[in-house]
C-alpha cells in the first residue's frame, strides 16, 4: 500500500527541468527561478554542462543550498568542447556551434533516462531562448517546452521585428549610417529608437544572411515563435507597452515574473533564506569591507558582466576618466577582460597600480550586494540585463556602456525611457568617463536620476507584492505547469 501510496504522489507532483545556455548571467537567473519554483513544492532538475556544473560546485552558495533540498537535483551534460578549451569570452560561437551541433542527442539521452530514474514524470522542460537545438529532443519526448528567455522584453521584441527591418530596407544599414536616425519597424519604440539602439548584430556589414550572429537571432526568433508559454524576467511596470506587442504578435502566454530578486527575496523573507549566489567564478568579499568604510552613496561600482571584452587603450581610459572624476570605485576586472592581455602577465595589474588609494579592483564581485551597499552611488555596467535588474531593484542609477547584443537597446531603455541612468553608447576617452561619473554622481542632474532610480525599485517591489504583476504572473504560472 505504502508503495501504491507513492507511485500516486509521483504521478500527481510537478517535475520542472531547467536548462539554461550555459553562461553566468543565464544561469544566475534560471537558478532564482528553480529556487522558487522548488519552494513551491514542485520537483527540480538544474541542467548544465558539464563545464558549468563543475564551476558551480566551487564557487555557487546556491549550488551547495539547493543540492541540500530533497526535491532538486543538478545534473549536467557535456557541451562538446574538448575538456581543456578555455571557453573564454572570445569565444561565444565556438560554445554556440558546439552546442548547437552536439548537446541535443545528450539532452534526449538524459530525458529518456529520466523517465526511469525514480523521480516524478518530467512535467516540462523550461528551455532557454538563445538554445532552439533543446527544444526539439524535448518536444520529440512528448514532454512541453516552455521557453525561458532571461533578458529583456525590449530586446525580445526588436530581434523578433528583425525580419520586418530586413523586409523594409532599414536593414542592413546602408553604407556610412546616421546612427543617430530613429528606426520605424519597431512598433512602439519608433519616438525613441535610434539605428545605434537596436542590438548590436545589426550592425554588422555584409551579407546579412552570413551573419552567425544573425542567423542566432533568427533561430532564437523562430524558437520563440514555436514556444506555447514564454516566461520573462520583467514585469509591467518597467515593460508593460512592450510586453503588450509581444502578447498580440508573438505569443499570448506570457508570464513576466520578474525581477526574480525580488520575488525571491519575499519567498525568502517566509523561509528566513539569504539570497543565494549562481557565481562561475570565485567571488571576492574583501571589497564589502572596503565599502564598510566610504561614505554613503560615495562610490562608482564598475563591471561589464561576464562577456565583455575590451582592448588596453579602453580600460585605460575608463582607469583615467574615474580617477579624474575624484570619486571612489570598486572596479571588477575579470582575468580574461581585456583582450590579448594575460592576467597573469600583469601588464594590466602593474598599469593599475597606484589607483588602489582610491579604487578597489577585484576579479569578481558579490554584484547584488555591492549594488544593495549604501556606499555605491551608481554603477557604471555593460547593459546586461541581469546587471541593470540588479541596479534596478535597489535604486542605483546606471552609466550605460554597452557591449553587444540586448545591451545596446537595454541601455536606451534605462537613459530615454526610465530616465534612471545615461547611455555612454558608442562613445569613449578618458573626458567621457569623467563627464558622466560626476554628471550622475554630483548637482542637479544625479539627483534627478537617483529620485527616479528610487522611484524604479519601488515599483519594481511592488510588482512582486501580493496583488502586484509579476506575483500573480508567477502564481499562474504554477497554474499552468500544474495543469500541464
Ligand atoms: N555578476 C556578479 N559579479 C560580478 C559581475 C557580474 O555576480 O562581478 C553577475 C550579475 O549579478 C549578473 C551576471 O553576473 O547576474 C551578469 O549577467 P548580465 O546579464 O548582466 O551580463 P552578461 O554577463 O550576460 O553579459
């Protein structure tokens, strides 16, 4: 009877697997998503590389946590490079082709060895976006594909209007663009968005159809195309006019939950948990206590994220632009930041030296809290959206660098649409970097942004209150995986 008893309860109980593409701030946010998910009592498979899943057990305080819940598990898959590949920034495609290529009969292997496993019959597999060769083992299984896509819904939409640009002629731009001229096929977004605003592949020259980055947004595109649900890490009150366009031309089944902190840190408030890290890297605490003794709102916390990339000459810049601000500043310079320049080769390190007196450089930070420490006065970031959540949900106004991909439109939203931060977009030296820092830190200006960053966190607080968006989104939410 016992066992009778426990084949009923398998059959009744959720079994959510999550997979993300296997890069930090994918990862960082999908793991805050099967946190809550598994504190509402469903059961959780974290999927990985291999690669990652090995980084998460050294450095991840979520990994450890959750793998302690008797209803998660990860579990890993190889991602088909070589074990010694470095898998560094430069090279995205490389991991893209190879996963792309070789993970989906891995990913169909395991499927089918869950079904014999002794854990509950999967229920759905949540996909990442940026990963259409998961989708088709899963849906081959019979199993439902929900599609999770971790950035922003102004990037979802103006990749998903891509095609219609390339239809009209806006796309490709022709020779020696006015970057500065609006785009009109992105309906919504035509008062604000700039040829400069749209990601960054369409940027490239050439013939489109060759593009690999173009060809990745296409597949991504079509991929949600195909998705019955899409999740996002938003909610209404930061995106709403653009998740209204998605919900009438892309798919009406959106459930925009985010921003995940903050539907976590509530969860957790019941739980008296601490919010939890997803690091692939070491973290360094030291710089918390170095925060302990600046003044409030004194100092310019800088990082560009997991990917980026830049030459000497730029770092170097930004190195003279925040010192000549005067201002402190905690900077992370991951050890594959600046291309061609070997940390341990320490050409970087020894043209740093002599900041330390009023910087503070690490290799990788505690981001969420640093950004929620009252001694950071705004964050000068690459426009991930993870990051600018991150900035968002404590109210730190942003200096917008951004890098590639959704960036280039996150940083418009944050400068034109939320007025929460300026967009350095395409432009750089040492006066720049000056000029912004203290136009965002000192007078008028900063307090203009800092009253509207303030007024962004509330909002984004409210939205995971009880009768607030992303909350009911997220309850519906378990509705549907419930009834699936
Ligand atoms: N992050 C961190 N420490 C750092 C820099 C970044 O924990 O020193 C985290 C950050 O909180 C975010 C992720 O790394 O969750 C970066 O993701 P994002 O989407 O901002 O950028 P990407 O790395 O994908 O370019």
């Amino acid at each position: 009877t016992r066992n009778r008893g426990r084949e009923e309860y398998m059959k009744m109980v959720a079994h959510v697997v999550l997979f993300p593409f296997p890069a930090q701030g994918h990862i960082n946010c999908m793991l805050k998503l099967a946190d809550l998910l598994s504190t509402s009592d469903l059961h959780i498979t974290f999927l990985n590389t291999h690669h990652n899943h090995n980084r998460l057990s050294c450095f991840s305080s979520a990994f450890a946590r959750l793998s302690l819940r008797p209803h998660f598990r990860f579990l890993s898959i190889p991602d088909g490079l070589p074990d010694d590949d470095p898998r560094s920034a430069t090279a995205l495609w490389d991991l893209d082709d190879s996963l792309r290529t070789r993970s989906g009969d891995h990913l169909r292997q395991l499927l089918t060895s869950c079904r014999q496993d002794g854990w509950p019959q999967i229920t759905c597999v949540l996909v990442d976006s940026v990963m259409p060769f998961a989708i088709e083992p899963v849906v081959d299984l019979g199993i439902p594909a929900i599609i999770f896509r971790t950035a922003s819904a102004c990037s979802l939409w103006a990749y998903h209007c891509i095609p219609k640009l390339i239809e009209t002629g806006e796309l490709p731009f022709p020779d020696e663009p006015d970057m500065d001229e609006k785009i009109q096929g992105v309906a919504g977004m035509e008062s604000f968005l700039r040829r400069r605003d749209l990601p960054s592949f369409c940027r490239e020259t050439g013939d489109l159809a060759s593009s690999r980055a173009l060809q990745m947004v296409s597949r991504a595109v079509e991929n949600v195309n195909r998705a019955r649900a899409i999740i996002l890490n938003t909610c209404e009150s930061l995106e709403g006019p653009v998740l209204h366009h998605i919900r009438s031309s892309v798919c009406p089944t959106i459930f925009a939950i985010g921003p995940l902190h903050q539907l976590l840190a509530r969860a957790h408030q019941y739980s008296k948990e601490q919010q939890l890290s997803g690091n692939l890297w070491l973290e360094d605490r030291t710089c918390m206590a170095w925060l302990d003794t600046q003044p409030k709102g004194s100092v310019v916390y800088v990082s560009f994220g997991s990917f980026t990339v830049m030459a000497l000459d730029e770092l170097l810049e930004f190195w003279h632009g925040l010192v000549n601000s005067g201002h402190p500043f905690l900077w992370v310079i991951r050890p594959d930041l600046v291309d061609g320049v070997e940390r341990s080769s320490t050409s970087t390190e020894l043209l740093l030296e002599g900041t330390i007196k009023r910087g503070f450089i690490i290799e990788w930070a505690p981001q969420e809290e640093v950004l929620a420490h009252p001694a950071v006065g705004c964050f000068l970031t690459h426009s991930g959206w993870n990051s600018t959540l991150d900035s968002v949900v404590v109210g730190v106004p942003m200096i917008c660098w951004p890098f590639f991909a959704d960036q280039q439109i996150n940083s418009r939203f944050v400068s034109e649409v939320w007025g929460i931060g300026l967009d350095m977009k395409d432009m750089t030296g040492r006066e720049v970097v000056e000029m912004m820092v203290r136009r965002v830190m000192e007078g008028e200006e900063g307090k203009e942004l800092k009253q509207s960053a303030l007024v962004m966190a509330e909002l984004a607080k409210r939205s995971v209150q009880e009768d607030g968006s992303s909350y009911l989104q997220f309850q519906s939410l378990l509705h549907y995986i419930n009834s699936l």
